[in-house]
C-alpha cells in the first residue's frame, strides 16, 4: 500500500510540472481566438459586459465563450465582475487589435506553434537535424506546401504573407542603424546620377529601413537607392509606398540568383534581418551572387540579431522558432565563416548599445 501511495504522489509531481506547459498551450489558443475574433476589442474600456451580449457581437456561442472566458479569468486575464459578466485588465488590454502582444502571439501561433506540431514527420523524415535545405521545412508541412521555401509558401498563402510582414514591420523601429552605423564615407566615393546606384536594400520589403537610412543621411539621393526584393513584394510595397520612397527603385528578383543589371554595382549592398531566415548553403549563394555584383570598392552590411555566448531563454526561443522555415540565429564567427566560403573580408562589426542587434560589414577579396 505504501508502495503504491508513493507511485502516485510520484505521478503527481511529474503531472504539475509538465501542467504549466499543457497550460500555456491552452492560453495561447484561447488567446489567438480571442484575437481572431476581436472579442478583446468589444469588451469595454470601463465596466463590464455580459456574455450573451458579447456571443451577440461576435456572432458566436455563449457556451464557447463562457468556457474560454472561464479560463482567461482564472489566469486573471480578465476579470469576472459578477457572474456571466467580463471585464478587461491592464493585461488583456495588450491583445485588442493593433496591439503589439496581439500581433506577437498570431506571429508565434503560426510561424511556431503550427509548424512545431509537424516536427514529428519533419525528424521523422530528414532525421533529428536542423534543416538544410530551404525547400525542407516543418512551415511547408504545416501549411500544405512540403516542397515549398519559407517565401515560396508565402506566396501561396496571402493572408500568411500579411501577417508576416505586419511583423517585420512593427520591429523596424529595433533595427535602426543613427548611431550604430556611419555612412559617411559614401560621400567619399560620391556615386554621379546615372553612375551607380549608393545602397540597395537586398529583401527590404516595403523599403522603411532604407526610408529610415535616407532621413538620417539626407547627403544619399533616394533616386540612387533600390529596394531588392520578391516580384510579389515589390508589387505590394508600390501599391502602399511611403512617400519617401517615391524616387527609390523597386526592383523585382531573388538574391539567389545573378543580381538584375539594374542594381549591380552599387556602393552598398544591405541584408537587415533576412539572412537569419535561410540555411548555411542558402546563405553563401546568396553572398556570391552579392559578391559578383560588387565593385572593388563596395562594401555588403549583415544587419543581424548576433548571438552572444550568455544567451537568455527567450533569445534561445527565437533561435529555435526560425527553424521552422530553415532559419537559424548565428554569432559573428558563424557568419564570418559563411563570408569566406563566398570570398568576402569581414571588416567589423557594429554594435548597437546593449548589443540588441549589430552591423557586420563585409567587402569582396
């Protein structure tokens, strides 16, 4: 008997601590839906608001509703006034729409909850390793597409590819480069009109971090700028160009292959967060396409996330959760050795304070 007592007091303990993940996971989907349907958005500022009348708003069950909100209230995520009735706290305030925790936890439901669920059949069929090839990613088993690139999927999934990129833009402010980087030295080389292009943006998407470099170095003429990237990504960014933009180039194409003529050549050459989404082998053909497009005198920027030997927990969550499309958060040596398989010299690297993110510059050999 004294057995047995001590096998489930043992099985408890093993139950409460996997619970807290088993807990999470729920919170999260609760919280995805809760978003989804705007439910955060229809709860009032002040006071409260009963169920029947939110299900009304939303046009959704009440029994559903009582359920998930049951569970928000004992997480203390939201308040329960009086029975059958919901109010906000400070906290879920935070997940109303255009909310930054709102937008983070749909980013981390479908770039890693989603795909996680397909690790099993990923490990299953390359082996317990990490991808290596980007046309091989648990993101493309989640969502249909086994065959397909984190972009290539991307592409097939319009309201995915919003998301993704509502995402990439709300961190743009992070990676500003006033006071990490100085471009000075361009004046220096003083590409003519016609001449030669001064900074092509390589994957810049909408062009804001190119916008943000052209305000802080006004010296740097916009119609002597390009943004790189995806045919389907220039055409959406000219359909919602910031007006400091207007005289940029937008240019369609892939960094994997020969660079169009049109941006070949140029002074710089910028990577702001995109490298980090591709495998080592990607990675190096995309810097000997750069590579080949230089002039002896251009100068190619890795704007990165740099991993540092003491790393926190989250920072070692964000590594994993690129895995999913064959990303993978490297240090400054990784890329280092990346840069020499494709016949560049690592110059330095520019770290921003507190060392959030740097600029590792790099220049043909």
């Amino acid at each position: 008997m004294a057995t047995q007592a001590t096998g489930r007091v043992d099985i408890r303990k093993a139950l409460e601590g996997v619970s807290s993940h088993f807990l999470s996971l729920v919170e999260i989907g609760i919280l995805r839906t809760f978003v989804d349907f705007k439910v955060f958005d229809l709860i009032p500022e002040e006071g409260d608001i009963s169920l029947s009348e939110l299900a009304n708003k939303v046009h959704g069950d009440e029994r559903l509703l009582e359920r998930f909100s049951s569970y928000l209230v004992a997480a203390e995520m939201l308040t329960s006034p009086a029975p059958g009735r919901v109010a906000h706290t400070e906290s879920s305030r935070h997940f109303q729409t255009g909310g930054p925790a709102a937008g983070f936890l749909v980013h981390v439901f479908n770039f890693f909850l989603r795909p996680m669920a397909y690790w099993p059949s990923f490990f299953d069929k390359n082996g317990l390793a990490e991808p290596k090839d980007l046309r091989m990613i648990p993101l493309g088993l989640a969502t249909g597409h086994p065959d397909s690139s984190l972009y290539e999927v991307l592409d097939a999934e319009p309201t995915l590819a919003r998301l993704f990129n509502l995402a990439q833009a709300r961190s743009a402010d992070i990676y500003c480069l006033k006071g990490v980087y100085d471009f000075s030295w361009i004046q220096s080389i003083g590409p003519q009109p016609g001449e030669r292009l001064a900074i092509v943006d390589v994957g810049g998407g909408s062009g804001l971090a190119l916008r943000d470099i052209l305000i802080g170095n006004a010296y740097i003429p916009p119609q002597q700028c390009a943004v790189f990237d995806l045919p389907k990504t220039i055409e959406g960014a000219k359909r919602d160009l910031d007006d400091g933009l207007r005289e940029v180039q937008m240019v369609g194409g892939t960094m994997l292959e020969p660079f169009p003529e049109v941006v070949r050549g140029a002074v710089v050459y910028q990577f702001r967060r995109v490298l980090s989404d591709f495998p080592d082998d990607s990675i190096v053909q995309a810097l000997r396409q750069v590579r080949d497009a230089c002039l002896p005198d251009s100068r190619i920027l890795v704007i990165e996330e740099f991993i540092q030997p003491s790393r926190s927990k989250f920072t070692i969550a964000q590594d994993v959760s690129v895995m999913n499309f064959g990303g993978k958060r490297r240090s400054e040596q990784m890329f280092r050795e990346l840069a020499g398989l494709a016949n560049l010299r690592c110059n330095g690297l520019h770290e921003a304070p507190g060392g959030v993110f740097g600029v590792l510059e790099m220049v043909p050999v």
